[in-house]
C-alpha cells in the first residue's frame, strides 16, 4: 500500500497527484470490502454442517482453504509490483 501511495504521488502531475492518491486509497479499501464476503464465501463452501451454541463451527482446513486468497491477493500485488514505474525521488512537474 505505502510503495502504491507513493508510486501514485511520484507519477503524476502536481496538480492531479491527490486525485491519484485518492483514487489509490480508494481502490485499497474497495479489496478489503470485496475480500470479506469472498473469504465468508469460501468458508461456508466448505463448512461441514457442525454447530454449537446456534452458530457454524468452521475446521481448520476450511480456514487455511479460506485464507488462501490473501496469499494469492499479495502475490498478486508483488507480482504487480514489478510494473510500478520509478519516478526517481521526484514528483512529476507538470
């Protein structure tokens, strides 16, 4: 996220480096709300009926199989890490 922010001030013009910036926190926000209900969704795929006290037991594996996609969201960003151009320590003059 902090590499992102600064790669969003760094490569943009003066002028339109907040509305970069916003754009970039925005979209950072937006993957976090858009994760939740998929990881609730994976859990539930594998959900093996148990209850207790009214509420769903969910096993370890349903976790581990449930949580795999935040491993693959951040090599998915390391991945897209490679194509962040450098601005060499400089905001881009407009």
């Amino acid at each position: 996220m902090v590499v992102l922010l600064a790669a969003a001030r760094e490569n943009n013009a003066a002028e339109a480096s907040g509305t970069a910036v916003s754009f970039v926190n925005t979209t950072i926000i937006f993957s976090g709300a858009l994760l939740q209900p998929v990881i609730g969704w994976l859990l539930d795929l594998n959900w093996d009926g148990r209850m207790e006290a009214g509420a769903r037991v969910y096993s370890v594996d349903a976790f581990n199989t449930a949580f795999l996609t935040l491993v693959a969201a951040n090599l998915l960003a390391i991945v897209l890490c490679l194509f962040v151009r450098d601005a060499k320590h400089r905001p881009t003059e407009s």
